[in-house]
C-alpha cells in the first residue's frame, strides 16, 4: 500500500500536461433505460468544471462509472492518460470523491474517519496527522476532530467528507452535489474553499449540482440532460452558443421539454 501513497502524492509531477479525466464516448444503461448516451468530455488540472444537470440527468451514473463503482461497457474514462478498466488502483489513488449520499460513518469521530481512510491508502499514521490537521483547519473543523460525527451540524458532515476525500492528495476531486441540503451560507461556505483548492493546487474538480447559482462565469460547463451532453465549455462560450443573455437562460433552454 505505500506504494499507492508515493504514487498518489507524486503524481502531479508526471501528468499535468494530460487531462486529469477525459470522459469518451461513454454509454450506459440499466436494461432497457439508457442513463448515459454517448457522453464525451474533458478536464484539466486547476480547472474548476460544473457538470449542470437536472435530477435524474444522469450525474451520479457517470460519477459511477468513473470511480468503478459502474463497469463501463462502452466508451472510455481516462485518468490523468490512465485506463481506469486497466489500472484501476492508480487511478483511484489519484481521484477524491464525495458522494451525493453522505458515507461517513456517524458513530466514529471525525479524527477515526479520517484516519481510517488515510489507512485504505496506505498512508502513516504520523502523515494521516498531518494531513488531517492540515485539512480540518482549512475547513475550520480541528477543533471538532474529536467529535462524533452524528453530532455535527449537515454543513459540518459535508465538510469532514471534503477533508476525507484530500487526505491522499488526490490530483482530481470529484464532487457530487455536495451542498444538496444545506442552507446558503454552508453551500458558499463549501463551493468557496473547493475553488480554493482548485486554485492553489491544481487540482482539477469536477462539481456535478442541478443548482445554477453554483456557476461561476470562470467555470467550464457542460450541460448534461436525458443522458446526453447538450453543450460544453466556458460559461461565455454555452451562453453564447445557446443565444442567450445568461447561463440560466441558456440551461432553461437547452433543457426544456418541448
């Protein structure tokens, strides 16, 4: 396992001149519903991309396949120029996930969580330490290491899942509407410090909501309903393209049932 933790936390060095996930022609389906339709697209590392899409557009079945929670049968998913059906332990060692339904456990403490995953990754227990203090103060969650989880607000489990999900210096995180239930100061709270790390690390993000007030104008979007990508690109570029004065108008218009 130390060897997942060398390559994980080096990884940046070797592929930044790649895309940190580059998405394929990729379809799926579960028996005669199609979820996903020949979705293609790209993201590069320090760039914060918002993957728009209604409930039941298909985010969480492409998220699936990404982390092989999903076998993909048709199409491609490369992580940072890696197969993920032929190197799946490289590449998940490289990918931080939260999950649309949190998967924290309640009766352990923040402190147990985050050691336990930092032990999934083969990492020391004196490098979890750090890395755990390292995270929950940017979150401004130290103080509350100790703490069981089930006694945090909504807004604080969110934020122990996004320390989780950077303990093994992922080079790639992908979020899942991670602000689903949460008041508005904790969706900016959170959306504000991922950009962060979007920034100062280089970390590409892909941040799946249905929620529009989520786009910035520097992101990258890509549109996805029924299982299709209906446009990709910057906000300026699917605005445009769409003939529409916003990017709300042109989400309405692309995604509305004639």
């Amino acid at each position: 396992m130390k060897a997942v933790e060398t390559l994980a936390e080096g990884a940046e060095t070797a592929t930044d001149a790649t895309p940190a996930l580059e998405v394929a022609g990729i379809g799926h389906s579960f028996g005669d519903l199609h979820a996903l339709d020949d979705v293609s697209f790209a993201v590069w590392p320090g760039e914060f991309t918002v993957l728009l899409g209604l409930n039941g557009a298909g985010k969480t079945t492409l998220f699936s396949l990404i982390t092989r929670l999903y076998h993909n049968r048709k199409g491609s998913v490369r992580i940072f120029g890696l197969d993920i059906r032929r190197h799946s332990s490289e590449v998940l060692a490289r990918i931080g996930v939260v999950f649309q339904q949190p998967s924290i456990d309640l009766d352990l403490s923040v402190a147990q969580n985050l050691y336990y995953h930092a032990s999934l990754h083969g990492m020391s227990r004196r490098r979890a330490q750090e890395k755990m203090e390292t995270e929950l103060s940017r979150l401004n969650m130290l103080e509350r290491a100790h703490d069981k989880v089930r006694q945090l607000s909504g807004g604080q489990r969110r934020r122990v899942e996004i320390a989780r999900s950077m303990m093994h210096r992922p080079r790639l995180l992908l979020l899942d509407e991670p602000t689903v239930g949460l008041d508005i100061d904790g969706r900016r709270a959170i959306i504000e410090h991922v950009r962060r790390l979007c920034g100062e690390e280089n970390i590409a993000v892909l941040w799946a909501t249905h929620l529009i007030d989520e786009v910035d104008e520097r992101d990258r979007v890509i549109v996805l309903h029924e299982g299709r990508v209906l446009a990709f690109g910057g906000v300026a570029e699917v605005t445009q393209n769409a003939g529409t004065a916003t990017i709300a108008e042109a989400f309405a218009n692309l995604t509305r049932d004639d």
